[in-house]
C-alpha cells in the first residue's frame, strides 16, 4: 500500500482505498467496470485503492471519488471521508465537495487546444468556400458581359447600319462607314438656248429706180435641238479571283444582312464590310482563313466547296472562326 507521505502516515491509520478494494472484489466488480460505472479512467481508480492520492488531481476531488466510490458499494461514505483526511493529514472542514453520482474528470488543456484549433480551421474552410463562390460569380459576369459586347454597331453615311467586332480597330470601321459607296446624282445638263436667224438686211434700191414693196415671209423659228439623255457608265461583270496554288477559297450566301470580315493566314484583311440579304461573297486568299460573321444565322458558308456549319462557332449573334487549319 503506499499513501501519499509515508513518511507522516502511523501505522493505526487505514488506507480508505483499501476498504473500497476489498468491498469491490466482494461484490464481483473488475476495476474497469467500476471505472466505466464513477466515468473515471482505471489509472485514477487503482491510484484511488492503493492510496496514492498525490497522484490525484488534489485532495478535494480525491475525498469526492471516495464519496462516489462509497455509494455505489453501499458503504458509509462520512466512515471513509474520515479516514481519508486522517490518512492524509487533511482536514475536510469547509468543504463543499458533496456525494457525487458520476465524478467528471476536469477538461484538460489539450483538450480545449484542440477543440479551438478546429473551430479556426472550420471557419477557414468556410470562408475560402465563400470567397471562391464570389470569385466563381463575378467571373461568370465577365463572360456574359464580354459575349453582350463583341461587336457595335456604326451608322454610315447613307443611313445604313454596320455591325463591327471590338477587335476590329477603330480606324478600320470609321474608314468603311465614311467610304460607303453612295448612289450617283444626276447631272444636271444645261439647256441649250434657242438659235435665232439674223434679220435679213433690206436691199438698198439704186438711185432713180422705183422700188416695189417686197414680201417678206414670216420668219420660221429654229427648233432647239433635244438635250443628250446622260450615258449610264458600263458596268464590267464582277470576276473572281484567281486561286494561287495552295490557296483556299470561302464562298458565303447571304440570307440576312451581316457584317463579315475575311482574314488570310498572314493577318491581312481580304475583305471587311456590310453584306445585305441575297448577297454572295467568294473570296480566296492564304489559309487558314479567319472568317468573322456579325449575325451568323445570317450566312451560309461553305469552303472550297464543302458546307460550314458555323453553329459551333457562335457565340449570341456573332461567330469566329478558322477554315483550311
């Protein structure tokens, strides 16, 4: 048996965890069912019985062990609260530790730690949770604003309207709406004025010659020659180019009015413009050919003879893309 101070312990002195032992074994009880039974660990429990109580976690929960310990075998528990204060030199006066019927055992440190450490790492997940949720949201703005605004409309001269991607440069889409081919004023042709005959001169009659009176004929206006009708100019029949050897060629029937735009593979621009409803475009030029269309449903496109489902390629009313790649 070993107390808490050896040294100050007497012999007529009794070991209350040693009265707690006996009654247990007497009753049938293992240490770890009692422990289960006061919820204190088997190491609290066998230090309990064997009387070192300096291993406790001091004198005032060690005298309640010994009261909830009593209990449960039936025992007086004043008897060994008593013997418990005399076997460690103690006094119990003012003590307001009473008969327990389960003994919690105190919350340690570590404990505590690790439950603040993972409300911090908890509130950490959430709030990365949060922040890439908005990251997540304005991006998705971004895209829907960018696809609303690829392409802006310019009024030209003549009143029509053309449809111009963002990236096309600004200069580029002033030029072709300043340089809109407009319908030719008829020239006005001046009227020629009427010619008018010279008065005939009358004869001067030779002295001493009697003079007849003559009759003269009214005089018959000249009808003033027509105005010429103005000469429309020829007009020479659109030609197509020639394909060079390894060139690649967009053919493009119009169903609705569309701004297009034809790149070659080298950056230039083959053609940029305003194509109305039941126009054609057949252009060739180094591929791959970057073909751009303001209203895609509004064309049909077919390369070097094979059709071109642009569907793919559309994004709201504007399309994008390669052929020849």
């Amino acid at each position: 048996m070993k107390a808490a101070h050896p040294e100050d312990v007497a012999a007529n002195r009794v070991n209350p965890g040693e009265t707690l032992r006996q009654a247990r074994e007497s009753n049938g009880w293992t240490l770890a069912e009692v422990a289960l039974k006061l919820n204190l660990t088997s190491t609290s429990l066998a230090n309990l019985e064997a009387g070192a109580f300096d291993k406790l976690p001091g004198h005032t929960f060690a005298r309640g062990y010994i009261r909830a310990y009593a209990k449960l075998l039936g025992i007086d528990q004043t008897v060994l609260v008593q013997e418990f204060d005399q076997f460690t030199g103690t006094d119990s006066q003012g003590s307001n530790v009473h008969g327990l019927g389960r003994i919690e055992e105190p919350t340690r440190v570590s404990h505590t730690i690790l439950r603040i450490v993972s409300l911090l790492l908890l509130i950490a997940v959430i709030g990365g949770g949060f922040v890439w949720w908005q990251d997540q949201a304005s991006q998705r703005s971004k895209d829907l604003t960018s696809n609303a605004m690829e392409h802006v409309e310019v009024e030209s001269a003549d009143g029509t309207t053309q449809i111009h991607p963002l990236d096309e440069p600004e200069d580029q889409a002033v030029v072709e709406a300043q340089t809109t081919p407009q319908a030719p004023a008829t020239a006005e042709q001046p009227v020629p004025e009427t010619a008018t005959a010279p008065a005939a001169t009358p004869a001067v009659p030779a002295p001493g010659t009697p003079t007849a009176p003559v009759a003269q004929a009214p005089a018959v206006p000249t009808p003033a020659p027509a105005p010429a009708a103005p000469t429309a100019p020829a007009m020479s029949p659109p030609t197509t180019p020639a394909l060079i050897a390894g060139d690649g060629r967009v053919q493009i029937t119009f169903i609705a009015d569309c701004w297009t735009q034809v790149t070659d593979g080298n950056g230039k621009v083959l053609f940029s413009g305003l194509k109305r409803k039941g126009d054609t475009l057949d252009q060739g030029g180094k591929p791959p050919l970057t073909l751009r269309l303001g209203f895609a449903r509004g064309a049909q496109v077919a390369y070097n003879g094979q059709p071109v489902d642009v569907a793919p390629f559309t994004s709201g009313e504007t399309a994008r893309l390669k052929l020849g790649q």
